[in-house]
C-alpha cells in the first residue's frame, strides 16, 4: 500500500508539473481554450505514462 501511495504522490507531481511548465516552454502569451486543453491533456498523457511504466507486474 505504501509503494501505490508514493507512486499516487508521484503520479500528481509529474501531472502538476507538466501542466506548469508546458505554458512557458510553448511560450504564448494570450490565451486560447485549446492551447489550455492541449496542456491539460498532455499532463494527463505524461502521468499516466508514469503510473504505467511505474507498475512492477
């Protein structure tokens, strides 16, 4: 149980911190719904690789 938890705890680190840095590495200052939806979805694409290569099965 407390190998899933850290991996949860990094699971959120690695969602958080691709959503934050993806604004600045794209580099537009405006805002447009899909840009914010592309960041949005690449976060989720970029944990849920993590969760998957984290599992040891």
């Amino acid at each position: 149980m407390k190998e899933e938890s850290s991996r949860v705890v990094i699971t959120l680190a690695v969602f958080v911190g691709i959503y934050v840095c993806s604004g600045p590495i794209i580099g537009w200052k405006g805002y447009d719904v899909y840009l914010k939806g592309m960041e949005f979805l690449a976060a989720v694409i970029g944990a849920g690789c993590y969760w998957i290569g984290s599992c040891k099965r």
